[in-house]
C-alpha cells in the first residue's frame, strides 16, 4: 500500500458498527425532532456555526434509537473489549479524565489508601476528592543524565504495599515516554490480591507493533484507560475504559462510569473511538511500522544538520521501556531555551505539544505524512542554534517531594484565603498548581507551599510555562486554607 492509504470506503465501516450509524444517519437523510437543537442545519442560521455543528450526531436518536433498541454501542464496546482482550469496556466522550475518575471511584472505600503514581494526571488528584479515598505517593525514580522520570521501581512499589492499600494506580507511559517494569510491578500487586490499574493515556498504540511496549492489558492489569486523541485519529476528548471483573466488581464499574459521565454522549467521539479500533485490527502494524520508518528518516536527517542526536535516543532505556514514537528534545545539551524555540517554530506555522526551558516535544502519529514530517523538520532546522551547553536539569514537577499538611479532600472543602507568595511558605495550599503541559502538580490541596515550591513555580512561569490551575496565575498571591 502507498504511504497512508485509505482502505476502501466501505472496509473499515463494515468493522466498526457505531462509525457505520454515524455515517448512515446523513446517508439516509432522517429529520430528527430531537435534541440537540441544532438539527444538523445551523448552517441556515449561520455558516460559520454550521460548519462547527452540523456534522454533530448524538448517540440516542441519532447512532441508535432514542432505546438504544438496536445495541449499536454495546456491540462497538464488546468487539473493544475482546480486542485489548478485557471483559468489559465502555467508550466515553469526556476524556481520560472522566476514565481515571471512573475506575477510581469503582476500586475506593473511604477513608482508606490507594497507591498512586505521585506524576499522575490532575483527573486523578480530583478523583481522590471525590472518592474520600487518600494517596500513598509512589515516587519514579530520576535518570541522572537525562533528568526524567524513569518509572516506578519494585522496591518503591513494594513499600507501598506495606501499608495495604486498597489498589494500586499507575500512569504509564510517563508523560515523557518512559515505562515502569509494568510485569514485574503486577504480578508484585497481584501477590497480594490488590487490583492495579493503569492511565495509559499516553499509550493507546502499545500493544499493536513488537517494537512498542505491550499494552497493560496484555501484561495483567485489572483496568485501564487510554486516549484515543492522544497518539491515535480519534476525535478530542475520545476515551477508553476497560477492566477485567476478577478483582474489580462489574456493578461498581458500570455505577461509577455512568455517575461521572454525560448522560448526552456526541456521537462523532464514539464513532471515532470505534473506528480507530477497527484500523489498529485491520491496519495497526502497517501504519506504526510506517510511522517508525519516518521517525528514524527523521532523525537521521536532523543529526547529519546538526550534527549531533537532537531527539533522546529509546535505547537508553533499554533497561526499562520507551516509546520509540515519542520525539523529545532536550534543550540542554546544545544550550537552546525551548520557550524560545518553540516562539520561532510557531512563526514556522508549527504548533508543539510541550515547552519549557529543557524540554521541547513535537508529537507525531500515523495521521502524519511525509509532508508534516519535511515541515518540522525544516522548521527545527530554522529554529534551532547550537549554542554552549549546559548542565541538566530535572523538572519541578519530577523533582519535588511532597509535605502533608491536610488530606486532599479536607483541604477542598476547608474555607480558604488569598496571601502574597511571600505570606504563603509554611501555609497549606487549597489549590492544585502544575505547569502545563504536562499538568502535573507541583503541589497538591492539602501539602505545604515550601520554599522550594514557591521559588520554582516562580522560576518556571518567569521561562514563560503557563502555570496551571491555579487561582492567581501569575503567582502573586496563593490560596491557603483559612486559619
């Protein structure tokens, strides 16, 4: 097949029921007098809103009967489930997060402890106040010359576990491509009879190329979810959810997924969820293979200019895993600034997922083609100049070790008051404050604003990083819980 060929119209369709629907509903041209408002015809109202809404279907009376009567949905998820190989699997419209909140929410007994990934996503810092459950943190450990995060060891694990939590909560792939030694940190949880889940949101393409890591489900995890949108061709916000009921209750699973979700799903993130499956089933391989072969064409072209490897190199973690289709470029070793960087590459017309100081990531998936690959990498080559090096630097959001003040959910819901950052060391934030991306805090509701936290937040909003979640995002005053 040529670089990116499409199937033939009808072949993906015809493996993937609620894409089918979708693209029926216009082919059979129904009039609804249903929701949502919009009846497919905005256009008449005004072109602009017509183009952004007239291609909305929902799911009831729109990619089913208003019943459901004709178990489109429930078909799409069941052939999901049978192909991450798990027993149960819901499609959601409302992201990972909604996912995460989710399958916390099925494994929490109030009032006890979950072992949870310390770098996690902020969606499960808000599950855990939602659910009354509290952290044990389980903190990765630092690669020393690259200053990132490698993953959770054994033996940090195995701490955890002495405290007898309730389940363990892992986010892997980190949100800079590394992988815990999944297996092993399983099958250690499993001896005790502990479910484990897994935010593989980042990794919704592991499992379908043996050059890849294995997805989660394959290795053993109780549930997992992931992203369609992230590094697949599924619509924003397309999640996800699927478990195996041997150590997590299908009821509870059902009751927390539907308690968290809308009760008006859109039907474009669902018929894209399905359709992806379908093309990782009939095309996977072919297209990551493909996707590979570029990466490394790329690579290769852009060491020959600069002379030197502008991207990490995968094989340095060989001892633990990486995503070989992850790009990160590090900034310190030819002494660029990557706020800088990323201001040229978009005058370029090249919007990045990620930049800091040190760190740039451009995200590339099989949807690229030859043409988007020749664009970054002109516009690196015009971005980029090689200056002094420095020395590496491990980000605030790898770096800081928590100080408890409150639980994180006491602290929610505890009254609260603004100070000047220099009234709020020793107080206890109210807030949740990450840089972002990749949106992982730097300090939790409930921990103590040190120091170190307050001068690197300054640090790294003075480097021109948004400061997320915060209630004040220029850093002037914080929210502390009320004395």
């Amino acid at each position: 097949m040529a670089e990116n060929s499409a199937l033939p119209p009808q072949e993906l369709r015809a493996h993937a029921p609620l894409l089918d629907a979708y693209l029926r509903f216009f082919e059979e041209s129904i009039t609804p007098f249903s929701i949502p408002g919009h009846k497919q015809q905005a256009a008449l109202l005004d072109v602009g809103l017509g183009r952004v809404v007239d291609v909305d279907v929902p799911l009831y009376g729109g990619l089913d009967e208003m019943k459901l009567s004709n178990g489109t949905l429930a078909a799409a998820e069941k052939l999901a489930a049978e192909c991450w190989g798990a027993q149960w699997a819901r499609f959601s419209t409302g992201g990972t997060t909604h996912g995460n909140q989710a399958l916390l929410l099925a494994i929490a007994t109030p009032g006890r402890n979950i072992a949870i990934t310390r770098t996690a996503h902020r969606s499960l810092i808000s599950a855990l106040v939602l659910s009354g459950v509290e952290p044990i943190w389980l903190t990765p450990e630092i690669d020393e010359s690259t200053g990132i995060p490698l993953g959770i060891s054994a033996l940090e694990l195995s701490r955890a576990l002495e405290h007898s939590p309730t389940a363990v909560f892992l986010t892997e792939p980190s949100y800079l491509a590394t992988v815990s030694p999944l297996k092993q940190l399983i099958d250690l949880t499993h001896e005790q009879n502990i479910p484990i889940v897994i935010d593989q949101a980042w990794g919704a393409h592991f499992g379908f190329h043996p050059a890849l890591p294995s997805h989660a489900m394959a290795l053993g995890a109780d549930a997992m979810v992931t992203s369609i949108h992230k590094t697949l061709p599924g619509y924003s916000a397309a999640s996800l959810v699927m478990a195996n009921t041997t150590r997590i209750s299908r009821a509870r699973l059902e009751q927390s997924f539907e308690a968290t979700h809308t009760t008006s799903p859109a039907g474009a993130p669902l018929a894209s969820i399905d359709g992806v499956r379908a093309l990782l089933q009939l095309r996977g391989h072919e297209l990551l293979q493909d996707l590979l072969q570029k990466i490394a064409r790329l690579k290769g072209d852009l060491k020959e200019h600069f002379g030197f490897d502008l991207f990490i190199n995968p094989d340095h973690f060989a001892s633990g895993g990486f995503d070989a289709t992850k790009l990160i470029i590090q900034t310190h070793h030819f002494g660029g600034d990557g706020v800088a960087i990323e201001r040229v590459l978009r005058s370029h017309g090249v919007r990045v997922e990620m930049a800091d100081r040190d760190t740039v990531i451009p995200v590339v998936t099989i949807a690229d083609d030859e043409r988007s690959f020749k664009i970054l990498a002109n516009a690196l080559k015009a971005s980029i100049t090689p200056s002094t090096p420095r020395a590496v630097a491990t980000a605030l959001s790898w770096r800081i070790s928590p100080t408890f003040g409150v639980s994180i959910r006491d602290a929610f819901f505890s009254p609260s008051e603004m100070v000047s950052a220099a009234r709020a060391i020793g107080r206890i934030s109210a807030d949740l404050i990450a840089p972002y991306p990749p949106g992982v805090p730097v300090v939790t509701p409930g921990e103590v604003l040190t120091g170190e936290i307050l001068t690197g937040l300054a640090a790294v909003a003075a480097e021109g990083v948004r400061i997320a979640y915060s209630t004040d995002s220029t850093l002037a005053t914080y929210r502390v819980l009320a004395k």
